[in-house]
C-alpha cells in the first residue's frame, strides 16, 4: 500500500504503514507454523529477519525522531517511557531470534512473543499517542520529512531481498525495535 500525498505529510500514518506491513509479514509467519511442513525453516527465517529488520528501523526512527518531539509536546511523559521500555523488551527478542535457528523448538514460541509484544505496543501507538500527538500542536511536515529523511538515510543499510539469508547472522546487530 502507497502511502496518499497527505499521508506522507503525517509522520504517524508513515509509522501506522510500517505496523500494518510488519503485522500482515506476522500473519504470513503465523499461517508458515500452521503447516508444520518440513522444510519450511529458511522461508520463515527469511520472514523473521525481514520482521526484525523492520522493526529495528522503526524503533530507531521513533527513538531518534518521534519521542523526542513527542516528550516536549506532550505532558504525558509516561505513555514515551512504556514504548521506549516496549522497544528494549522487543529489542531482547529480535537478538534471540536472530540467534536462534527456526528448527530450535523454542523459536515459534519467542516469534509469537514477539508478535504480542508488537502488537500490544502498535495499539497503545495508534489508540492513545498518536492521536495526542495529531492534537498537540506539533508540526507534523517538519516531522514527516525528518521522518522521511532519516528512512531514506537508514534503509540502504538495511539488508535487500536478493540477499543470502545465510549471511543474516552477520548483520549489524545494534539496532533497536
């Protein structure tokens, strides 16, 4: 889904689109360990890091971009330190996964965390933050481009979709949910 011109001018429907494709890339993990075939492990390894991925860049953009502008604007300094914590929590379970091999039993398992995790915080966002933030008088193209410009600078450094999912294990692991 493409984002309309006035929704690239709103930094929060930029992050709503990155929970929608992190959601439905859950869905696809989901509907992968409901088969329970064999020979499904570097599909959902591949699914897994293009999860991880995602949220790395997301929670860096937050961090660096939104929750700043969002503690200054907002009297509200609770609901920024629960998704920061939400972040480090989320953080933990991308470095075990990214650690882990799909074939360890315990792996679902810290996927469905994951996704819990994610999903619970993505509803906090999106039912109590950002429509505080869309009334607290930010301005919201300052921040959609800032927004922008630093995706633009972060994305080439994320690993492409013809990269070799062997080579997952030796990606820069520093980044955060």
């Amino acid at each position: 889904m493409t984002l309309s011109n006035s929704e690239l001018l709103d930094p929060f429907s930029q992050l709503e689109q990155d929970h929608l494709e992190v959601d439905e890339l859950f869905d696809q993990y989901s509907e992968l360990q409901a088969e329970k075939a064999d020979g499904l492990d570097d599909l959902k390894r591949e699914i897994v890091q293009t999860i991880c991925d995602k949220l790395n860049l997301h929670s860096q953009l937050e961090e660096e971009i939104i929750y700043p502008a969002l503690g200054a604007a907002l009297d509200q300094p609770e609901l920024i330190e629960d998704a920061k914590a939400d972040h480090s929590y989320a953080a933990e379970l991308i470095s075990h996964l990214e650690a882990m091999d799909p074939s360890d039993g315990a792996f679902d398992d810290t996927v469905q965390q994951l996704m819990q995790e994610v999903r619970d915080h993505v509803l906090t966002e999106e039912s109590e933050i950002f429509p505080l933030a869309r009334e607290s008088g930010l301005d919201m193209e300052m921040l959609a481009m800032s927004l922008q410009r630093r995706r633009g600078e972060l994305e080439p450094q994320l690993p492409g979709e013809d990269d070799d999912p062997s080579q997952a294990s030796d990606r820069d692991q520093s980044a955060r949910f």
